[in-house]
C-alpha cells in the first residue's frame, strides 16, 4: 500500500509540474501577444512621430526662407517710405498752396486719381472708369493734372514752384 501512496504522489507531483508548466506556457503565450499588439502600435506611433519631425522641418526651412523674403521685402518697404518722407520735407505744399491753389488741387487730383488707378490694376481690376466728375477739366482750371494751360508740361512734381528755377 505504500508503493500505491508512493505512486499517487510521485503522480500527483507530475501532474502538478505539468499544470504550472502548461499554465505558464499559456501565460507566457498571452504576454508575447499583448507585447506584439504593443510594439505593432510603438512602431506606427514611431512612423507617425518621424513623418511629423520631418514636416515640422520642412515647415520650419520655408518659414525661414518666407521670414527673410518678407524682412526684405520690409526693408525695402522702410527705405521707400524713407524715400517718400524726404520728398515730403522737401516740399512745401502751404506755400504752393498759397501761390496757385487751383493749380496743385489739380495736381493733387491727377496724381490721386492715377493713384487710385494703379491700386485697381494692382487687384485686378482691369476695366479703367471714367475719372469722376471732379476730376473732369473744367473752365476753371480745376481737376485733373493738365487743368493749367499755362503749364509746359503735366510733371505732378510739386518740389518746384512756378517761379522757382529748376536745374
């Protein structure tokens, strides 16, 4: 009787290595799994990851190249403003003014309205309208640029007076 209790524990004793031995086979299998699935989502989060760092790159070179295009494109911008508030200080529209009023009115009217011209073209606006009424020559000598027939030419240039010498 010994030998059979000595048979059922030695069986007892397989069986139950073969339990823990099956049971971590199924939980080793289970963790591969689980492990897989992780790493297939790591290596499409990685993919994602560098797709993005290189477009932030790309991004960041045509930022830069847009950045410097746009500094100088103020810069000249600045420069003609520079340019434009020398022309200013030269002149001295109340003096003009005082002289011959109906004359700069017209060359201030011709210069807005060749002005306003160009920004239309600028946009897109090809069709030319009619200059307004108040543009229009008229027997006064209001309107536009050529309203003086004194004149010898139409130069809207006002940093010159009438009796002013030119060189």
């Amino acid at each position: 009787m010994l030998r059979i209790y000595a048979i059922l524990v030695i069986v007892g004793l397989l069986g139950g290595v073969g339990y823990a031995a099956r049971s971590y086979y199924h939980d080793t299998q289970n963790t591969i799994k689980v492990l897989q699935g992780n790493n297939a989502k790591l290596e499409i989060a990685a993919e994602t990851a560098e797709a993005s760092t290189k477009a932030l790159q790309a991004d960041m070179i045509k930022n830069a190249a847009l950045t410097k295009k746009l500094q100088s494109q103020l810069q000249k911008a600045e420069a003609y403003g520079d340019e434009l508030r020398a022309k200013l200080n030269k002149l001295n529209l109340v003096v003009e003014a005082l002289k011959d009023a109906k004359v700069l009115e017209g060359k201030m009217n011709g210069a807005t309205a060749k002005l306003w011209r160009e920004f239309m073209g600028d946009t897109g606006n090809t069709n030319q309208p009619d200059l307004p009424e108040w543009l229009q020559r008229s027997e006064t000598g209001t309107g536009s640029e050529d309203s003086n027939p004194d004149t010898k030419d139409s130069d809207t240039n006002s940093n010159t007076t009438e009796g002013s010498a030119t060189n």
